[in-house]
C-alpha cells in the first residue's frame, strides 16, 4: 500500500458485511472511518474495533438523496488526511413493484447514486496506488422477481465499478466489485423471515429451504467477504482491477 498508516472508509459498517470488514481491518491495525445510520450499533462496532487495535472513528449518517451527510463526510477526511481504501458496502434491498416510483428512487440512491457521490468525494484523498471496493450482489447478473430497483442498482454498480477503474488505472488505483450470493447478515435475516410471513410458513424452513439451494449447502459467512475486501485492499492484488469477484457457496453455477 502507498504509505505506512492505512486508512479506510467503509459505509454501512455497523452490521452486517460491513462490521465484518471493519473487525478484519481492525486486527491489521488500520484507521477506520466507520460510517452508518444506526447510530447506537455503529459506536458498538467502532468500540470493538478499537479493543481489537484499531484507531476508529464514527460518522453517523443516511447516505442517500439528500446532501446533509457531505460536509461530515468531508470534514472526516480532512482530518484523516488520505484514504487508501473506500468500501461502498451501505446498500438496501427493498421489494418493488414494477411501477413503484418511490421505491425505485430510494433504492437507486442509496445503491448506487451513493457510491458515486462517495468515490467523487473521496477521489482527492486517495493516493497513487489506493482502493476502491464496491460490495454489489450477485444480482448484478442476474434478474429477481420484484426486485427491478436492486438489481438494477447492482447491475449499475458493476457498470460504475468497470468504468471508474479505467478511469483511475492510470493513478494504479484499482476499483472491484464483490457480489455475494446469500451471506448470513440481519438483511438476510429480514428478506427470509419477510418470504416465510408471505407464505406463512416457520422462518426455519424457508432458512433450510434457501440452504439446500446452494451446492455448499449454507450460506456465505460476512467473515469470508470481509476476508476478500482484505485481499483486494492488499499489495498482492495491485494488478486486479475492474472484476466483479463472485462468493456465494457455487449458487450461480450456470448463470
Ligand atoms: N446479505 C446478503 O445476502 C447480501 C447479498 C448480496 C449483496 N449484499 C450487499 O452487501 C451489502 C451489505 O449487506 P448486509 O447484508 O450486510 O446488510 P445489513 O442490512 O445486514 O447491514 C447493512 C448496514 O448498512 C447500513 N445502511 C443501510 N442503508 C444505509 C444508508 N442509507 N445510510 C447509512 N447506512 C446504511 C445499515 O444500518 C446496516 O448497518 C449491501 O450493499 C447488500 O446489498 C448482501
């Protein structure tokens, strides 16, 4: 990495995959700025990562149509100085109907009109030789039934993530895209639990039904996601750029 202290930016780092990649971070001893709008579980997260070695600091905050949480943004920057890593991970995924405006616009923005805002805004802290992880979703392969506003904003994240790091090769910034298939977080949680009420079947078993689906037979753990941003954020993986990297159990063989 271009200098000694390495810091990082991580959005949606309270729960979920991006907690797991702020703890992975934090036992390499990175400065983490740690952004998210659950305020009470985020200062959680920054507290473990400081007992792991960490130097932490928090920004609540909503990403998404307003512009309220651009100058905290930028007054965190400021005092970091630089940044060698920014994990877009902060995402939503909502159902939509097909003709559902309202739904389509609080997707997009938080999904991926998010992630533009924050690489542009962070593009003058990033030296020679930094990162950009975007953390997008098999779903930017593939369609899902009630789900045009997802996958639309993966797909678009994927798009942004192969374009942005041609326009960045030349500073050897590499930019990726990881696309989990199931990973065992809260949003998992919430999406199954929301098919099991629909159907009115025990959440357990629509659980086990989702599992059998996968050739691995159980869901990715946020660990082995985190383990990847590690990877990418690593000096051995200065030469990849523009890929959408797949960890989802074998789930989209075929696809
Ligand atoms: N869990 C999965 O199966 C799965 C699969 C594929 C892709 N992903 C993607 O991985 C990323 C993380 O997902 P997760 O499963 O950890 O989600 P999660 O819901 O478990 O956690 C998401 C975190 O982001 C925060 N967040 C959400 N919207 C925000 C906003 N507008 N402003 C600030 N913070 C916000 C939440 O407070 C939460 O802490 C998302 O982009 C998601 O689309 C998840």
């Amino acid at each position: 990495m271009p200098t000694e202290t390495r810091h990082a930016l991580i959005t949606g780092a309270a729960l979920g995959i991006g907690a797991a990649v702020a703890r992975r971070l934090a036992d390499d001893g990175w400065v983490l700025l740690l952004l998210d709008r659950n305020g009470e579980a985020l200062e959680a997260l920054a507290d473990e990562c400081r007992s792991r070695g960490a130097t932490a600091t928090t920004l609540y905050a909503e990403l998404g149509p307003g512009e309220q949480w651009i100058p905290p943004l930028k007054a965190a920057l400021d005092t970091l100085g630089h940044l060698d890593l920014l994990v877009n991970n902060a995402g939503v995924a909502d159902e939509n109907d097909p003709d559902d405006v309202a739904a389509w616009q609080r997707v997009l923005a938080i999904n991926l009109d998010a992630p533009f805002r924050l690489g542009a805004i962070c593009l003058p802290y990033l030296p020679d030789g930094s990162r950009i992880v975007n953390i997008a979703s098999v779903l930017a392969r593939a369609g899902k039934i009630r789900n045009t506003a997802y996958c639309a904003s993966k797909h678009g994240l994927m798009g942004y993530t192969k374009a942005l790091a041609l326009d960045l090769a030349l500073r050897s910034i590499t930019v990726n895209a990881i696309l989990p298939g199931w990973v065992d977080t809260p949003m998992l949680q919430r999406e199954l639990g929301a098919q099991a009420a629909a159907v009115g079947a025990p959440v357990a078993q629509v659980l086990r039904n989702a599992r059998r689906q996968i050739p691995l037979k159980r869901f990715v753990q946020v660990e082995e996601v985190a383990n990847l941003v590690h990877y990418l954020a690593s000096p051995v993986a200065a030469g990849i750029t523009a890929q959408g990297i797949v960890v989802d159990g074998g789930y989209t063989c075929g696809m």
